[in-house]
C-alpha cells in the first residue's frame, strides 16, 4: 500500500511455495486427515483462489500459510524461507471480521501497527487505510455500531495497514448479503490492483472465484487433494454474464461433480 | 404507544384539563405536594407537644430543618415552571413524598404519642441530637472504616486481578494456585478472623488481610474465568498481526476480560463490607462497626442508628462509584448489551 502510495507500481508481492503439505486433527483419538500432499506454486502479485466443499480443509490450509498452525507432513515457504510463525507481511481477513468491541474502528485498524510498535511513526497509515475502504467517517465508531460490510471492510483495513505482502482471505465475504457482496468484490480487485499484493482466496462460492482470481484451484472432498486448476485470464472488470465466463464456470462446476446443476 | 395516543388531539384538552397536562405544571403540583408534606412533618413536630418527661433537646431544631427543606421544595417547585433543570426533581417527588410521611409517622409514634418502647426507637430529633453532638466520633469512625476498606480492598482486588490473570494465561500458574483456589477460597473470611488477630502484628493489619482476601476470591475467580472464556478467534487475529505474547495478555486479555472483572469487583466489595464491620466489631478499636459495637453497650440507640445511616451511605456511595467507573471504562459494551 505504501509503495503503491509512493507511486512504485512494480509487483512487491511475495511467493507462496506449498510443498506436499498434508495435515492430521486428532478428533477424538483417531487420527482425522484433513490436508493430502497439496503442491502449489503461487508466483508474486498473483491473485489464486482455493474453491472446495465446505468442510474440506480449505480454511485449515490457510492456518497453515499464516503460520497459525504447523502442518503435519510437507514444508509450507514464502520467497524460499519456510513458514514457522504468523508474520504480518502475512495478514489473514477471517470470515467472521472479528473486530475487537472495545476499540473503536480506529483503533482497531491500528492494532497491527501497535503490536509491533510503530504506531507513532506510521500513525498517517490508518487515515489512508480508512480512506482505502471507504470508512473515512467511522474512525470514532464502535464495532457494534457497523453493519456487517461495514466490519468486513475495518477488518480489510486492518489487514492492509500492515503492508502486507501476501493477504490471506478466508471466505471474507461470506456473511454478506448479496449486493453488499457484489459491491465488495469490485473494491477487493481494485485494492488488489492498485497494492499489487499477493492474494490467497478460500471460497466456496465459484462465481466470486472466477470474478477475483487469475486461477482457481479446486479441491476434492475431505482429504482435501488439488482436483483441477482452472486459469482465468480474462481481463478486469470481469462480466458474470460473458460467454468465456459461463465456460469456465461450467468447468469448475464439472470438477465439483455438479455439471447437472448447470 | 402512549406516544402515537398522544399525537392525536384529546378532547380533554379542549375542555380545560389541558392547563394539567403540560410538565412544568405537573411538575409544579408534584413539587408542590412534596412541600406540603414536609410542612406537615414540620407542623407536627413543632405544634404537637412532645410527651410528657421526655427530653428531646433537637424538636424546634428538626421542625425548623424540615420547614427549611419544605420552603426550598415549594421554591424549586415554582422555579420548574421556568427552569428546566428543576423539572428534574419530578423524577424523585413521589419519593420524597412518602420519605415526609414516613418522617411525620416515625415522628408521631414515638416522640408524641410514645408508642414504641425507648431507648430502643428513638424519634428522628434523637438522630439528628447524635449526629450533631457526637460528628467528632463519628467522623473518626467514617475515616478510620474508609482507610481500613480502602487498603484492604485495593490491595485484594490487585492481587486477585494479578492472580486470575496468572491462572488464566499459564498453564503453570494454573497448577499451583487453582487448587489452592478452589480449596481456600469458600472459606468465608471471616473464619480466618481468630487466627488473624493471633498471626498479624497489629489488628488493622490483620482486618487489612481478611479485607484483601474476601474481595480477592472473587475477583481472582471471575478474573480467570473472563481470560479462559476470550475468544481464541481474537488471539489469532493479533498474533497474525505481528503480536508479542505481552500485548495478547494486557491488550487482548485483559480488555476482554473486563466486563467479568467488575463482576468481580462488585462482588469483592460486597464481601469486603461485611468483613469490615466484622473486624471493627470483633478486633479494630476504631471505625463505624466498633461505634456500633460501642453505642450498643451504651444502650445509646439513637448513636447505632446514626452510625447505621451514615454506614449505608458510604456502602452505597461506594457501589454507586464503582457503577461509575464501570460506565466509563466499559462504554463500549453498551449497544451490545442490556445496560
């Protein structure tokens, strides 16, 4: 965000290498494998979306890119350094924004800055994080008093003042109503754009895959394998109703095993 | 529903009652049957002869007091008819109301008619004869109480903060101190009170000590319990934010934790009050119990009274400035609960 400010539009995002990564829960004694032998090379600047079933292991596998969680087998790496601990070049987006209801918008968007203790000299950061989502007016707000797009967006804004270099966003969108997710998917793409960050996607919403990712990679059932790739190289802004689109929707949909949905 | 019924136009209004239904004219009728009431309390107790061979040096005093607050209600009154910020007094006129009743009846049985028994009720001049005769002693005795609950609630309460915040955070900490807790903890602290006063080298410290230990079970309990229930939802979120373990404790715990801690706290407090008045009475030679203690053997019943008064209003200023403090330091949770 700050080179993008700087007026550097050169990629600054960082690579994510996922070397056969598997991953056991211990679920009541047996051991429950969620994660089987997953390889992926995700290149700077990329924007790639993880589409699987509910339930599958998708959100888990973002654990294990934020460093929340140690996998059992395989080596997860950022630009060729292997992944131990959560790091704020590493900044994940949950699901549910998780707001702290203590702090106002404003302080929680600067939250990260704070723990790291750089919020007296990058104070001018959460301004323009703010300005970034569209929440200029809320800095003095509490989390109970956003909608729900609204706490989507603080909870953007707190990920994106860390200058991140890799976002990791577990099914951000999920909670939201549909036209507030519409509008939601546009803003994503154009932060995308203008910070140039690498971005990992969990959905289970295949359109929102198509529309945001230049690749979709689709998993099987629990434990999760890597089914298909599907590349999306459509230019932005994307069309749901353009012809190559219902192609390659119809593809995804086949590797889902849901071709007579459609 | 009142507000819709109100927007249409009654015809009550139209036939003169709606002189009655204005505020400030409410206001200025409750106000002023609040003055009355306390001129009936003034009236009685001046007019009405005390009963033979009584003594009550403070009669015309509390008659003049009470016609002085009378005149100051009726006054206020009529300044709500201008004056918004007097209309406020309506909210507590029906209280002070029944409080003149209550004054002119307590008045009547036993400084007029005589009907309950002496020295154990005495009439309200009685009260006001000890207040005014014995504030040196009673002063003491609010200062010494205060100084007493003061430092032994501080300290329980920093301790039990400091302990629930230990139990809730290590594993470690957890082991030792939780089952000393759990067994230690029901005891009530005034069990402790025989061996206290043997142990500790003074009887303030060892009030200081029961005092600290019945405000600091509950404080380290509900503390430990607002850390365990934190969401773990929220320790990711600033660990994938670059947090030290120091910032999840004092900037993810604790804030968390907070709306539990003062649960705590209130109910520390209300602990600590009973075991202040029982080491007062029992041990300490000074403060509000030990005036208790030593009016009662006095016969001097007008002087518990007295002492029990001003002992409710500082338990009750204290909880009041607890609830305060809360307010201010949880703001955020209102909208999010019922407040």
């Amino acid at each position: 965000m700050v080179a993008a400010m700087a007026g550097d539009h050169s990629v600054r995002g960082s690579t994510l290498t996922l070397r056969e990564v598997s991953h056991r829960f211990n679920f009541e004694g047996q051991p429950l494998p969620v994660l089987d032998r997953i390889s992926l090379q995700v290149g700077r600047g990329e924007f790639v979306a993880i589409l699987g079933p509910s339930g599958c292991g998708k959100s888990t596998l973002l654990r294990l890119v934020a460093g929340l969680d140690t996998p059992t087998a395989g080596a997860l790496l950022t630009e060729g350094r292997e992944i131990e601990a959560p790091d704020p070049s590493r900044v994940v987006v949950f699901q549910d924004p998780t707001l702290y209801p203590w702090r106002t918008v404003w302080s929680n968007v600067a939250l990260g800055l704070e723990a790291r203790g750089l919020l007296r000299t990058h104070r001018e950061r959460i301004e323009d994080a703010l300005r970034l989502v569209g929440l200029t007016g809320f800095a003095n707000a509490y989390p109970h008093q956003l909608s729900g797009g609204m706490a989507q967006r603080a909870a953007l804004a707190r990920a994106l003042v860390n200058d991140p270099t890799l976002l990791i966003l577990d099914e951000p969108l999920g909670q939201l109503d549909s036209l507030t997710r519409i509008a939601m998917q546009t803003e994503l793409v154009s932060l995308w754009q203008r910070s140039s960050f690498t971005a990992l996607l969990v959905t289970h919403d295949v359109e929102e895959a198509l529309l945001l990712a230049g690749r979709v990679i689709v998993l099987s059932d629990r434990p999760a394998r890597i089914k298909a790739e599907v590349v999306n190289s459509q230019p932005y802004p994307r069309h749901r109703g353009n012809p190559h689109f219902v192609k390659l929707r119809r593809e995804v949909f086949e590797h889902l095993g849901l071709e007579d949905a459609w | 529903m009142s507000s819709v019924i109100d927007e249409v136009p009654r015809p009550s209004e139209k036939s003169g009652f709606g002189f009655f239904e204005s505020s400030a004219t409410r206001s200025l009728i409750g106000g002023l049957s609040v003055a009355v009431a306390w001129s009936i309390v003034a009236a009685l107790t001046a007019f009405w002869p005390d009963k033979p061979e009584s003594d009550w040096v403070y009669t015309g005093g509390f008659a003049i007091a009470c016609g002085a607050l009378a005149l100051a209600l009726a006054l206020a009154a009529f300044a709500g008819v201008r004056f918004v910020a007097f209309q406020r007094l309506q909210r507590v006129a029906p209280w002070l109301f029944a409080l003149g009743l209550f004054l002119a009846a307590w008045e009547a049985v036993t400084a007029k008619l005589g009907l309950l028994p002496l020295p154990f009720f005495p009439p309200p001049q009685a009260i006001v004869e000890v207040v005014i005769d014995d504030w040196g002693r009673l002063a003491e005795g609010i200062f010494a109480s205060a100084r007493l609950l003061a430092t032994g609630y501080f300290l329980g309460a920093a301790l039990g903060f400091v302990t629930g915040v230990a139990i809730g955070w290590s594993r470690l900490a957890g082991y030792w101190i939780h089952p000393v807790l759990r067994f230690i903890g029901p005891l009530p602290a005034t069990a402790w009170l025989p061996l206290a006063f043997f142990v500790f080298p003074s009887s303030f410290s060892a009030s200081i000590f029961l005092i600290a230990l019945a405000t600091g079970f509950p404080v380290t309990v509900l503390t430990w319990s607002g850390v365990a229930c934190v969401k773990s939802a929220y320790y990711d979120i600033a660990r994938t934010l670059g947090a030290t373990q120091r910032f999840l404790v004092l900037k993810v715990a604790i804030p968390a934790a907070m709306p539990h801690v003062f649960v705590g706290l209130f109910m520390g407090l209300g602990n600590s009050f009973a075991v202040l008045v029982v080491a007062e009475m029992l041990g300490v030679k000074a403060g509000l119990g030990w005036y208790l203690q030593w009016a009662q053997g006095w016969a001097a019943y007008a002087n518990m009274y007295a002492a029990l008064l001003l002992m409710a209003f500082l338990c009750s200023g204290l909880i009041t400035l607890l609830f305060r403090f809360r307010d201010r330091l949880l703001s955020w949770q209102k909208g999010l609960v019922r407040w």
